[in-house]
C-alpha cells in the first residue's frame, strides 16, 4: 500500500512541474514588418505552443506554451529556423 501511495505523490508531483509557462525571448535580425511574423509562425507551428506575440520595437517574442510538450530550445531553434536569432538574455 506504501508503494502506491508512493508511486501516486510522485506522479502528481511531476504533474505540478509540467504545464503552462511563459517565455520572453531577445531576438535579433528583425529588419521589416513582416519578420516578427514569419517568426511568430514558426514558433506557433510547434507542439505545444499556445501563443506567441512579437513585439518589433523591443525586439522580444513573448510566447506561452505546455512545457510538457515543448522546451525552451525548441522555441530557440524555431526562432532560427525563421531565419532570425535568439539575442543574449
């Protein structure tokens, strides 16, 4: 009975770990209008993602999103993927 109790408080505790969060990433390169939203495209494309809002004159990209499902590189390398890059923080 011990080892279920045990295996059940462990698992609820990695529940509470996972879930929503919210980033704020420097990214550099934006030139004209259109690029924050090529970036923001390409970030909202992966799993996991709920939002992502760029904000041109600062910069910065704000993006919420399922920890669970997606980590902070995976925004990074999608930032890249835009063509574009993650300023130092």
């Amino acid at each position: 009975m011990k080892s279920i109790l045990f295996a059940a408080i462990l698992g609820l505790s990695t529940v509470a770990v996972a879930g929503e969060k919210t980033e704020t990433i420097k990214v550099s390169g934006w030139h004209c209008d259109k690029c924050p939203g090529k970036t923001e495209a390409k970030v909202k494309a992966v799993n996991g993602v709920e939002s992502a809002h760029a904000d041109r004159a600062k910069g910065e990209l704000h993006v919420k999103y399922d920890d669970s499902k997606a980590k902070r590189a995976d925004l990074e390398k999608a930032v890249a993927d835009s063509g574009f890059t993650v300023a130092e923080k």
